[in-house]
C-alpha cells in the first residue's frame, strides 16, 4: 500500500484552495493525501487589525508548520511563496513550486470612488486598505494624494470590509482573488501590470516545503514542479535575501524571461525598493543572458546609487513623476525643453476606426480642439501617453509598451486589421508607426501641431543627459557639447540615431516610452 502523504495547511479558504491544488496534483501521479489544519501566528493576529510591518520577526505565516514537518506530524507544507522566509529552518527544503499564476496585484474599489482621470483609475484622496509595506511605498510614490489603512483578515473577510465602506479601495494579489473565483460584479476590478507596480517576489506560486531527508516524497515533488517557474523566482528570492528583508521590507521583485533574437533566454528583473514604506522606492530594471551572480549585480547596484544631476530636455508639469521621485531620493533635476510647440488647426476631421497617438503632445493638441468623436477606438504608446488620454476622459483600446517603435506599430496593426487609423502628428514626424500598417491606404496623418527649435546653453556639470526627441537634441548642440563625464538617455530609436550621426556610441535608452521607464534607466547608470 503507498504511503499516505499528511499535508499541513492554514485554515483559511485560500489556504485550503492551495492545499487541496496540491493533493490534487499529487494525487494525480499516484500518491494518496490527507490534509491536517494548523493554525499560525499571523492567523491568530488577524483581530489585532495589526500592519504586517509593525510585527515582530519573520515567518509568521509559517512557523507553526515548519515546526510540524519538524516534529513528522505532517509530511509537507504548502505554502504561499511569498511568506517564506529566504532562509530555511534546520532540516528543510523547498522541494518544489507549482506553476505561476498571475503575479499581479489588483485593486478592487467601490465603483463610487472610480475616477477613470486619476493614475489607477483611483479618485483623489481615497483611502486604500493594505498592510504590505511593498504596496503602501508604491502606492505613495504614484499618488502621493491617497490615505493608508491596515487591512487584514483572510481574502473574503477583506472584500466585505470594502463593501460595508470601511474602505475607498483595497489591494490583494490577483493570484488569490482568481484562484477563489470570487463574484466581484459590483466592484471595479483595476489590475496592475507587474512591470509597474512591482509584485513581492515568488507571488502568485506555492511553495512545498518537506523534510530534507524525505528522498521518497522529494522524487515524487519533482514530478509536479515547475521548474521553469523555480528559476524565475529564485533570482526574486536571491534579491529579497541579499537585501535581509522579509515582509517588512517595502521590497518588489519581478522576473520574466523570453528568447532574444538569437533564441537566447533573456531575463528581465524588475525592481521597487524603499527605505520603509513612506519613502520613495528605487523603481531600477535590469536584463541579461547570463543569470550567474545576477541577483548580487542588481542588490549592489540598488545599494549603490548615488545621487547625481540630471538634466532633461521636457518641461515639468505638476504630475511628472520623473521630476518627483529623483528629487524625493536625492538628485538634482533641470527640465528645460529646447524646441517650442505650435497648434496646427484641424480644417476637416477624417473619418477612421482607431486614433493612435505616439506622444503626450499628439494627445493635447488634437483633443484640446475638442473634435467630434463617434464610435472610434484610441491606441497609444506608453503610459505617459495613456495618462494624459485619460486626463481628457477617454481610455486606450491598445497601450503599446516597450522602446520597439516597429513592433508597437506591428502589434497596433494587427489590432487595427483592415479598418482605419488616424495618426494626430508633428508636421515633422517621422512616421515610424505609420509604416508598419500593411495597407497605406489606411493610414491618415493629421498634422495638429509643428516645433521650433530654440537651443540655449545649459550648465555642463550635468551628470546624466536625457533626450526626449530628435529635435531636442540637435537643439542642444547647437550651443552644448557632449562632456567626457556625462552619461546619455535617448527617447526612442529615432534619437538614439542621431547620437549615432554625431560618433556617440555609448548611450541608454528607456525599457518604456514614459516616466517611470525614465526614472529606471537614470537609477541604473
């Protein structure tokens, strides 16, 4: 007869969800289980109404289990990975993780408190339940206008908080929220994209921890991991564990990988970490081919930034987070833009199916002449882009994400299909994504605004030189010259070019065409 695997697990519905998950899989290949129900200390604490960050230790989800495994009264944890700590107990090991569901974090808020104008579709001066320090420093560092309240209770016990309005809003992981196919009709579900708002590493996967010398359950994990999965995350939990930090770390890290175009594997970490929770995070984003001694060139490079001057050729707006989060870790910030812009009058409005902006500009002077809009879809690039759509009461259809001008125009085309595309453009646009619609005969360029250029000199004890646009940049050299000690950043390939034509080689350019893709690439030089 086969041995009977005794599974521990917490009490609560997610809890059992995921150890049932695991006796499923298990039992799948063979192996029959039974689950035992143990209680922990953060479950005890949930009528503290108490913020993760203001307990004592680490582990407190764990420990009651870790020391049953340790006691052989049952044979395996299961556990979210998240609330491991990054240092095993004496005698344990992980010895596997399931698949990774989606890793994100959502905000659920009251369709009352919506305001589709405000960044996360939040309204101004909400008030947000969470108890993650992670999520409270990045929810600060984007709207620095919300209020925080601790939030705790299991998943269900949450969500009917929000309902009786004890909250504006609240953040859980979208893994849980999915995995108990909660009704949420009445709620605005707002998902966040994971390369933004950074998620705490190993979110969205299950760990099974069991004892190290149980070399007939370990052959039998190795059945149901995922090992694909397990690298991905162990760059996540290497970071956590050379920055010491447990739950009470403001701590986000995120790794994904996808094939270059030699078919090599590259992996892409995303970072967000804060002194505490009310401090701005280091938002950093990193890539490579080579994962050896990956996570230690992230850690010292986070720990090793050193506030520098930086200059860039935009004016600030009051919302420009570029301008807000370098200034609030230290850095000098001058934004001066060298090229002036002009309203181009709209005579007659072509009729099309998609307007697809590639600029926050292209958005201002086509919406602020207020044309008549019917039935139309909007793509745009970037989430600066998408902001200011939003600002002027519309939502993208298409968001295009990354610095590959061709392959947002590719990925826009294909959405687009046979129908029309409006392109609202500078008189001196290059055209980048218009070229890569398959039929031209689709494709209508409105001019709604021209530049001028108007270069001055700027103080060359600049550290670091951002580019917004080709114009801009001839426009400084007009007057300006390059300096030995000055580090680069171009806005797109376009730009980037033209640093090329001048024999400079040696430059960065943005993960995203908006600020926070800005605000990555100065931390990381």
């Amino acid at each position: 007869m086969a041995r009977k695997i005794i599974i521990g697990t917490r009490g609560s519905e997610l809890a059992l969800w995921q150890a049932n998950y695991t006796k499923n899989l298990l039992e799948d290949i063979g192996v029959p289980c039974e689950l035992k129900i143990i209680s922990t200390a953060g479950d005890r604490s949930q009528q503290w109404n108490t913020s993760f960050d203001k307990l004592e230790g680490k582990g407190f989800f764990t420990k009651e289990l870790e020391d049953e495994l340790l006691a052989k009264t049952i044979d395996l944890a299961v556990h979210s990975h998240k609330d491991l700590q990054t240092q095993q107990p004496y005698g344990l090991i992980i010895a596997g993780v399931s698949k990774r569901q989606d890793p994100s974090d959502t905000l659920l808020i009251l369709k009352d408190k919506v305001d589709e104008k405000q960044k996360f579709n939040l309204k101004k001066g909400a008030k947000v339940g969470t108890s993650s320090a992670r999520r409270k420093s990045q929810l600060l560092a984007f709207r620095e206008d919300i209020k925080i309240a601790d939030l705790r209770g299991n998943v269900t016990t949450r969500i009917e908080k929000l309902r009786k309005g004890e909250y504006d809003a609240i953040m859980l992981a979208t893994a849980g929220i999915e995995r108990l196919e909660l009704d949420l009709d009445d709620l605005h579900v707002e998902q966040l994209n994971p390369e933004i708002f950074v998620p705490a590493p190993a979110q969205g996967v299950l760990a099974w921890q069991t004892r190290e010398d149980d070399d007939e359950l370990i052959n039998k994990i190795d059945k149901i991991s995922d090992f694909d999965v397990l690298v991905k995350i162990n760059i996540e939990r290497q970071i956590l564990s050379l920055f010491d930090g447990g739950c009470q770390l403001p701590l986000g890290a995120y790794c994904d990988a996808d094939p270059d175009d030699d078919d090599r594997l590259k992996f892409k970490v995303w970072l967000s970490v804060a002194d505490a929770w009310d401090k701005q995070p280091k938002q950093l984003y990193f890539e490579t081919l080579n994962t050896d001694g990956f996570a230690d060139e992230i850690v010292d490079k986070a720990k090793g930034i050193v506030p520098k001057k930086v200059y860039i050729t935009k004016n600030f707006g009051e919302k420009d987070y570029l301008n807000k989060a370098l200034t609030k870790l230290g850095y000098e910030v001058e934004g001066k833009s060298l090229i002036d812009f002009k309203e181009v009058k709209i005579r007659e409005l072509p009729k099309a199916d998609w307007i697809f902006f590639s600029s926050k500009h292209s958005v201002q002077f086509f919406l602020q002449q207020k044309p008549k809009l019917d039935k139309v879809k909007f793509g745009c690039v970037g989430a600066s882009t998408s902001a200011e759509l939003r600002a002027f009461g519309y939502r993208a259809d298409f968001i295009g994400s990354g610095t590959d001008t061709k392959l947002i125009g590719k990925q826009f085309a294909a959405k687009v299909g046979n129908g029309k595309a409006l392109f609202p453009i500078a008189k001196d646009s290059l055209k980048t994504f218009q070229w890569q619609m398959p039929k031209q005969e689709n494709v209508i360029n409105l001019n709604v605004y021209w530049t001028q250029k108007h270069s001055v000199e700027i103080d060359p004890d600049k550290d670091i030189l951002i580019f917004t646009s080709p114009s801009n940049f001839l426009a400084y050299m007009e007057k300006n010259k390059i300096h030995p000690h000055q580090k680069l950043i171009a806005m797109g390939d376009a730009t980037g070019k033209e640093f090329e034509k001048l024999k400079i080689k040696k430059y960065t350019k943005p993960k995203s065409f908006d600020d926070l893709g800005l605000v990555q690439a100065v931390l990381g030089l």
